[in-house]
C-alpha cells in the first residue's frame, strides 16, 4: 500500500495540470470573441433633404450641425424603426444629444453614436472615457450604422426596456420619458431635451415614413447599383468591335450578345454595354 502513494500523487498532480491548462486555453479563446460589423450599404432617401430645406425656410437660426447629422442619419432611423419598433424621432434625438451632433470624441474616434457602454457580454471593440466614473468602458464600432444597430438591439434585449415598446409609435413624449424612467440616462432633464430636439426639428415627421414608402425608396437604390455596376463604353472614332473586345478583355461575340447586335457595325457615339 506504501508503494502506491507515489503513483497516486502524481495522478492527482498530473490531473490538476491538466485541469489548469484547459481552464487557460478557453479563456484565450473566449478573448478572441468579437461583434462583427457588416460593411454600410446605401441608404434609401425618407425625404430628408427636403425636410431640412423645409426647416431652413422655416427657421435660419436652427443648428447647422443639426440640420447636416438629420440629412445623413434619418434614414437608417427610419429603417431601424420599421425593424425594431423604435420611433426614428426618438432614435434620431438621441443619436443628436448623445454625440454631440455626431462631433463628440466617443463619435468622431469611436463612432458610437448613443453612449452606449461595454455591459456585461460585450465582445467588441471598447475605449475608455471619463463620464459618471472615471475610466468607463464604452463600446467602440468600426461604422456609424452599427451604432444605430446596435442601439436597437440594446433597448429590445433588455427588460427594464420592455415596457416602452407598449407604447404608441407616434408617442415620442412618453419614449422620452420612458427611457429616462428605464435608466438610460441619469441627467434628470434627458426627457425634456429629446423632445425640445423632435419638437425644434419636427423629428415626428420621420415616424409617419410608412412601411410602403421605405420599400418603394430601397427599389429604387437598388436599381441605381445595378445601373452603378453595369459599364459602358461610348464609341469613339476609329473604334471597332474587336479593338473594344479586346480593350476590354472580352471576346466580340460577347459584346454583340451583351448588345443584342446583329453585326459588327458601329456607330461613332453608340453606348455599348461591356460588363
């Protein structure tokens, strides 16, 4: 029995190492975890070049940086509002008062939009900034739209969020409240400011873009990329087919089918699909 406690340490020994080793390798993989950003696609117009020319008419002493933040976000608010069921006007505030007009450091160097923080399961990119705290982790994105999208989906996965999307879509007031009720932001006066932003601005009107209105707006960018990704070359004197197929890369039996022609015959100014 003596000689067998030897043997028996060094199992327990050996078993223990064993168990530290795994215990390290999951946790290296477990850093390798991030949130992967698609690259942003075009966004559909919602109309809101003529809202700001609206608003200029209406008031010359709005906010410029304002005016220009509304032109290039309304829309992925608008889209984000069909997705998740989240007022634009509201999306669109916030956006505003949180980045400072897109101008704040945690936007400009950070593109995070809306204050977010790094929270308990984030695995993407965080930088550090003084705010309530000293030194809090804020999450980092490599574009502005995933700030936008992932605005949405921190306020539809947390509970103490739930009850805001009872509301109304038009009733930005009770949003505004509602928010600062959930404890989205400790600044007492953060209700009055989003809806003195949506009310300055007319903001509401972004909520009334229809579901129709969207869709009909995205066919139409994507006509124009499928027009974008198609080339053409104008026939210029001294041209053939053949020296354009092979200008090109392309063989002339291709160029006729690409362009429906009958024969080799072309015409100085003539368009002439090549891809």
């Amino acid at each position: 029995m003596k000689q067998a406690k030897p043997f028996i340490f060094l199992f327990f020994l050996f078993f223990l190492i064993g168990c530290g080793s795994s215990k390290k390798v999951a946790k290296k993989e477990q850093s390798k975890t991030t949130n992967k950003e698609l690259s942003p696609k075009k966004l559909p117009s919602v109309g809101q070049n003529k809202h700001v020319r609206k608003l200029e008419k209406k008031n010359t002493r709005l906010n410029n940086y304002t005016l220009a933040y509304i032109k290039k976000y309304a829309p992925i608010a608008v889209i984000e509002m069909h997705k998740y069921k989240i007022p634009a006007s509201i999306t669109l505030a916030q956006g505003i008062l949180e980045s400072g007009n897109g101008r704040s450091t945690l936007a400009r160097k950070s593109n995070n939009h809306f204050g977010i923080k790094c929270h308990k399961g984030w695995n993407g990119g965080r930088v550090y900034y003084d705010d309530d705290e000293k030194g809090e982790c804020f999450r980092k994105y490599k574009y502005a739209q995933s700030s936008y999208e992932d605005h949405s989906e921190f306020l539809t996965s947390r509970r103490r969020y739930a009850d805001l999307f009872k509301l109304n879509l038009k009733n930005y007031k009770g949003w505004a409240r509602g928010l600062k009720k959930a404890g989205y932001a400790t600044d007492r006066k953060y209700p009055q400011k989003l809806i003195k932003i949506i009310q300055d601005y007319e903001l509401y009107e972004f909520d009334k873009v229809s579901k129709t209105e969207l869709k009909k707006e995205k066919r139409i960018v994507d006509k124009e990329k499928k027009n974008d990704a198609t080339k053409v070359y104008k026939v210029k004197k001294g041209d053939t087919l053949y020296s354009i197929a092979r200008k090109f890369g392309i063989t002339v039996d291709k160029l006729q089918e690409l362009n429906k022609l009958e024969s080799t015959i072309i015409s100085i100014g003539q368009e002439l699909i090549i891809e």
